[in-house]
C-alpha cells in the first residue's frame, strides 16, 4: 500500500505538470484573434481617431474663444 501512494504521487507531479503547461498554453492563446475582434479593435481605432479629431477642433475652439475676450 505504501508502495502504491508514493507511485501515485511519483506520477501525479509531471503529470499535473504537463496538464498545467497545457492549461496555460490554451489561456494565452496564440496571436491569432477572430475576425469579430478583428473587426472590433478595428472599431475602437476609428473611434480614438474620430475623438482625437473631435479633441483638437475643441481645443482649436477654446483658443479661439478665448482669443476673442
């Protein structure tokens, strides 16, 4: 009996190992992304340069307006 849990634990180690390493390879992926967040990032980069663009015409504004007063 002895014999058996020190194999079962002699095994249980690499093999939880290999699990694990397998587990963490799934969870960071690779660098391949669908295209639905493809699509998305490509989104969120049109609207960061719509809202910089917003940005600088406000600013182009306020100086205006103040240059005004």
């Amino acid at each position: 009996m002895e014999n058996l849990s020190f194999l079962v634990a002699l095994l249980a180690c690499p093999l939880m190992m290999v699990i694990m390493f397998f587990m963490m390879r799934k969870m960071h992926g690779t660098n391949e992304h669908s295209p639905s967040d493809r699509r998305k990032t490509e989104e969120l980069h049109k609207n960061v340069s719509e809202l910089l663009e917003q940005n600088k015409q406000l600013v182009k504004e306020i100086e205006s307006i103040k240059r005004s007063r």
